[in-house]
C-alpha cells in the first residue's frame, strides 16, 4: 500500500488486528522511505441488495427509505430511535444470511412486520394495512383479533394512515 506521506511503495505492516466483531481488520502500517506511520482498514465488499416490486421493477434496497418508512409507522408509539435501528440492521442482516440478497418487497414488509408485531402492536397494524395486502377486510380484522390485548387502549384515531405511507409500497 502507497504511503499518503510519500507516495512511496514500499510500506510494511507492523500490526494487524480485528475490529467491528471481525467484520474488519485494521493495520497499522510504516513507509520504509520516510518512516511515518498510517493506518488501513480491509472490510468486505457490500454487495447490494436487490428488492424486486410487485410490478416487478427492481431496485436497489436501501436502509433509509427502509428506515423512513418504519419511522413513519411508527409515530406517535413508544418505539425508540435506537429499537428502529435493531429493526433495520436485523432485517438487513436476514435478507443478506437467508434470501441471498434478492428479496420480494412483500417478503421485505413481512420481514419488518415480524418484528415491529413483538415490539409494537401500533406500528405493526400500521405497517401490516399498508403491506400485507390482505385479500380480506374479515383477514384484516382476524389479524387484529389475534392482538387484542396489545391493542387494548388505542383510539381509531392513533392509526393515522397516511398517504405517504402508501405511495412507499409501490
Ligand atoms: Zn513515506
């Protein structure tokens, strides 16, 4: 690796050492030429994650509009910034590890509904109306039976659909 000091070639690695849970390796390098010290990291090359739409376009996934739309579900409920975070970064890692990196943006709604049903029974009906394009308005009710307990307390009101919300699932 060319040293940023003097562009010279010739740089050896004093030490290696992993970082980020073994995600990345970080080292501390010296030129032989000028004798200053710099450091590089190597981590793996992110491929992309591609989310093919129910028209059949594809995209390239992206964690923010990911991010945005399951903070919008999730507005006015008690679910913190640092619990939407674990969502999105557990839900990248599924589609990475179990669906190698090609996922149906219905597969994708389902992957977030799963886990905002354990941790907010608000969001969830709200990211639930939008994706998971119930046949039914009896399945949709058979759904929100099923929480009734989480549920209890929730004025209509709360649910607060918006049209935002939809334009995101096409
Ligand atoms: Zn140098």
């Amino acid at each position: 690796m060319r040293c940023p000091f003097c562009s010279s070639d010739n740089t050896r690695v004093l030490e290696s050492r992993a970082i980020d849970d073994g995600a990345a390796i970080r080292r501390r390098r010296e030129c032989a030429e000028c004798s200053k010290r710099f450091t590089s990291y190597e981590r793996l090359e992110q491929l992309p994650i591609i989310v093919i739409k129910s028209n059949l376009n594809k995209e390239v996934f992206s964690r923010e509009k990911l991010l945005k739309s399951i903070v919008r579900a999730c507005s006015k409920t008690q679910l913190s910034t640092l619990t939407i975070d674990r969502i999105v970064d557990d839900v990248e890692s599924e589609i990475y590890k179990k669906y190698h990196r090609e996922i149906s943006s219905q597969e994708l709604g389902s992957l977030v509904m799963k886990r905002l049903k354990e941790a907010d029974a608000l969001a969830y009906i709200r990211y639930a109306s939008i994706f998971k394009n119930f046949t039914s308005l009896v399945e949709f009710i058979d759904e929100i039976k099923e929480m009734e307990d989480s549920l209890l307390g929730l004025k209509f009101e709360d649910l607060d659909f918006n049209d935002e919300l939809i334009e995101d699932k096409n």
